[in-house]
C-alpha cells in the first residue's frame, strides 16, 4: 500500500524520539489519530498494521498510519534500534495514485541512503529539544525535508535503479557544487566515463551530464531566490568558473537570466 499526501502545508509536528531495545521489545497495539514514520537503524521490528505483517529491518522504514490499528507481531530478538516521528495533516492521506501529489510514502520500503535520513532525523530532534522561538518552525521544516527525501528515495526505489547508479544520483546532488566534470565522477566511483554514462542513460533516462547541470541549476534557483547572494557568488557556489557560461546554461534551463529569475520573484 502506498501513500500520498496532496499538501504538506498543513503538516504538524507532534513528537519524535528513538528507541532502543536490547532483547525482547514487542510494540504495543493501538490506533492513532496521527501517523508515525519509522526508520530502523538496527535488528528487526515485527509489527503488523491493518491485519498486514512486516518484519523492517535496518535501514528500512514504516508509515504506520491514521487510524489503521497496529501492534507487535512479535517480539525482537537481539538489539533493536530505530527513529520515530509522530506527524498529521489536516488533509487525509490517499491510497490510489492522484493525478498531483506533494508527497508519495510507500508502506515500507528500503531506503537509498540511510546516513541522510538520519542526519535530518538527528537534526528535527535537535530543533524540537531547543528553547528559543525559532525551534518548532526549524522542527517542522526538518519533518518537511524527512518527508519529502522520503519520498525521494522511495521514488529512486520503485524506478528499479542499480546500487550503483542510486548512489551517483545522491552523490552528485550532494556534490553539484563542486567543479565536476563527468570524467571526475567516474574517478570517483572507479570506472571508465563512457561506462558510467552509458549505464546512468540506460537507467535514468538522460545524461550523467545533464543530469548534473539539473541538480546545478536547481541549487542556482534555491540561492537567486534569497536576493542577497550576487550572480557571480551563485554561480561559484553552482561549480561554475564563468559567470558568462553560467548564464548561458541558466537561460537554456529556465528560460530567463538568471537576473530576471530573482527579478520574478524565482520565475513565477
């Protein structure tokens, strides 16, 4: 069963924390008028939902959701360990595709990169514990940012995408700034550029260059709509050497300057 959530405007943060068990933990049974993200980190939870069994193991998540009961199949055996958040929206959650959607939560499903949904997780947990006024809106963007790379990576999943192309798409998005060129990511992960390009359209279904040049253009967005970062400053912090060429590329993409995009208050 697969989620979707048409807005996450509405999202509420209601309490996260993480477990940990040595031996033995069974998980109670009840039905919540919220929904509650798991990510286990160690061992392996046996709980069912909606009279459905799951046994999620580390680095594999469960939505555990609204009003469906859920309970303790069975109980651990040896260390168990996982994150949990507990969230709601004022809309409900559907189970059949819509034709938009803000967010999609598969039931379960394995993560791509667990490191990063647990630095998020640490960083929600951090913001909610705090006492300054800033906390619960930086708390619920966090939730937002958990949610949506979530989804993000379950879509990677469903795609049928190889481990190894999976971990190019995370590394260049978290890389883009950097001077790549396709020559260095192919270093980076050990094989010959045109083996990596052609594997990466093969699966992705665009080039490892363009690619890169999207998740560029992206982060150029995210900082021209801050106005306080020069064109010359975006374009060094997109891993461009050339304000010129950055600007040229920038047109192709968007169809604007990268002036006119901060002048349309980010191309709307």
């Amino acid at each position: 069963m697969d989620f979707y959530a048409n807005e996450l405007d509405s999202l509420k943060y209601l309490v996260a924390g993480s477990l940990i068990a040595e031996d033995g933990f069974l998980h109670m049974r009840r039905v919540l008028d919220c929904h509650v993200l798991i990510l286990v980190l160690e061992g392996t939870l046996f709980i069912t939902q909606d009279n459905r069994e799951f046994a999620i193991g580390s680095g594999e998540t469960i939505l555990l959701a609204r009003g469906l009961e859920h309970f303790g199949t069975k109980h651990s055996e040896g260390r168990l360990s996982y994150l949990w958040v507990h969230f709601c929206t004022d809309s409900q959650w559907q189970t059949t595709t819509p034709e938009n959607y803000a967010c999609h939560l598969p039931e379960s499903f394995t993560v791509t990169n667990t490191g990063r949904l647990r630095r998020i997780f640490d960083i929600m947990l951090d913001c909610s514990r705090r006492e300054d006024a800033t906390a619960p809106e930086m708390t619920l963007c966090a939730l937002k940012m958990l949610l949506l790379e979530c989804s993000y990576q379950a879509g990677i999943e469903e795609q049928g995408i190889s481990p190894l192309v999976r971990e190019v798409v995370m590394w260049v998005r978290r890389n883009c700034h950097r001077r790549l060129t396709v020559a260095d990511i192919a270093e980076r992960f050990h094989y010959s550029p045109d083996y990596i390009s052609a594997l990466f359209r093969r699966e992705m279904g665009s080039s490892l260059s363009a690619f890169l040049n999207n998740c560029r253009m992206e982060l150029a967005k995210d900082l021209l709509s801050e106005g306080t970062v020069s064109i010359k400053e975006v374009a060094y912090s997109c891993g461009f050497s050339d304000e010129k060429y950055f600007t040229r590329v920038f047109r192709k993409a968007a169809g604007m300057t990268p002036t006119e995009y901060r002048a349309k208050g980010g191309g709307e």
